[in-house]
C-alpha cells in the first residue's frame, strides 16, 4: 500500500467551504481521476483519507494537508496534476509527496497567518499588536457546543507584528486590495483549546479597543514544526523528501564494499 501526502489550497470564494464541503468535492475529485484508493473494511467503506488540522470555515489558506492510501503505486506528481484538474479553482493541490516517513499531524505544530484588517490604520494596528505582546496573558470567550468558553489567547502566540504600513497584502493573500491598509503577521502555535486567528483579533479588542469595521480577511500562509532557533514554521513535507534522496541501507553498504 502507498500512502501520498499532498498540499492543498482554499482561495477565493472557496474559503467558504467547510471542512465537510471540502471532504465531500476531494472524494468526487478522487473518483474523477480514477486513483487506486485504499477502502476501509465494514459495512460502509470509504476512502482511506487522513485529514489534518483544517482551518476554520471563513479563512483562507496556502496549506492544508491530507494523506491518502493506494493499492496501487502511483508518481506523486502526475497524481497531484490529476487531483487539481479535478477540484474547482480554489481548492488546489499544490504540492505531493510519497509518505516515507510517520507521523505527519504531529509535525503540524504551528501555523503562519496573514490578517488583513481594512479600514484600520496602521498606526493603530501597531499600538494594539504593543499592548498584547506586553501583556502577560489576554483572557477572551468563545461560543462552543457546551456554552461560553474563557481562555488565554496570549500564551499560544510566538510572534505578533504589524507592518509599516507600506504593504497592501502579500503575494499569497486571500481577497487581494491595492489600497493600503493594516496588516498583521501571526504566528501560533496549536494548543488545546486551539487558538485562531480571531481569538487574536478578539485580544486586540480587549487589550486596545481595535475594532476592525469589516471582517478580517485571513491566510494561513505556512503550517509545520516551529523552529525554536530560527523562529520559523518549516515544511511538514520536507522529511519525505529528504528520506527519498537519502541512499538506503543496502545502497551504502555496497558503496561501502565496493572496490575502491
């Protein structure tokens, strides 16, 4: 059995959909290009795909992952090719690798976001993102299944700025504008309860009365293991890679023995 990892995008309209919605189109894609699935065992088979840390309905994203299971061998990248034509614009596969390594959702530590706040000034943004860095923890509520819930949204924050101002979004922002507004850069670790990209927004609100006039809009740029000396969120997939183009066992022992 192989198993493929792939990255997959939600743009534009498509950051509507929800988690249902997207495993719903990925299995119609998956029948459309004929892949060699792997079915569960019982009375209701189904696919065996594995779906890992997907973001909130409402926001877009430039990485979300999934794995799936095949009977049969296939070239990652001509699978990938065939998915994407499958899937409507927006929800893009955009990367693939053979799974040669174990545990993928554990290495989905931290996720990178990008919010944009329009109608805010910058300079705002900037003194409300001060106050909550300062601060030694921001209580805020979410509604859940089990009513009104309150938690720390600051401790689960490694990094929290705003720009200078000079930006209008970057290259792989969702709802791209020209015209320039307040721009923050988050990146949070996943904890539980989980906090998200709006717990923060409801933190600025609390520490500084930032009160964005229109929803924000919201990216997840990068999600991975964060890197404790570098400060970033690495790639989720590049183990696979590397076990790939790494000589196995047998190959360096004959390299080894061989005649010099």
């Amino acid at each position: 059995m192989q198993r493929i990892r792939l990255r997959y995008t939600k743009r534009g309209r498509l950051r509507f959909t929800s988690h249902r919605d997207f495993q719903r189109a990925f299995e119609r894609a998956l029948r459309r290009a004929e892949v060699p699935m792997a079915y569960s065992a019982g009375f209701t088979p189904h696919p065996k795909v594995s779906y890992a840390n997907a973001a909130p309905t409402g926001t877009g994203s430039e990485a979300e992952y999934l794995e799936i299971a095949l009977t049969e061998a296939r070239d990652p990248e001509k699978l990938r090719v065939l998915l994407d034509e499958s899937l409507p614009p927006g929800l893009d596969v955009v990367d693939a690798v053979e799974a040669r390594t174990s545990g993928l959702a554990d290495r989905l530590t931290a996720s990178v976001w990008e919010l944009r706040l329009d109608g805010v000034d910058p300079a705002d943004a900037e003194r409300a993102v001060a106050a909550f860095n300062a601060a030694g923890t921001v209580e805020v509520q979410r509604m859940t299944k089990n009513g009104v819930r309150t938690f720390d949204a600051r401790s689960a924050v490694v990094d929290l700025v705003s720009t200078d101002g000079t930006q209008t979004h970057s290259t792989a922002a969702d709802r791209p504008t020209d015209q320039p507004c307040a721009i923050l850069r988050l990146v949070v670790r996943h904890v539980t309860p989980a906090v998200r990209p709006d717990d923060v927004l409801s933190g600025l609100r609390a520490v500084a009365d930032l009160a964005p006039p229109v929803p924000a809009a919201v990216t997840r740029l990068a999600q991975g293991l964060f890197d404790e000396e570098t400060g970033t969120v690495t790639d989720p997939l590049a183990p696979d890679r590397e076990a790939a183009t790494a000589p196995t066992e047998a190959e360096t022992a004959a390299a080894a023995t061989a005649p010099a």
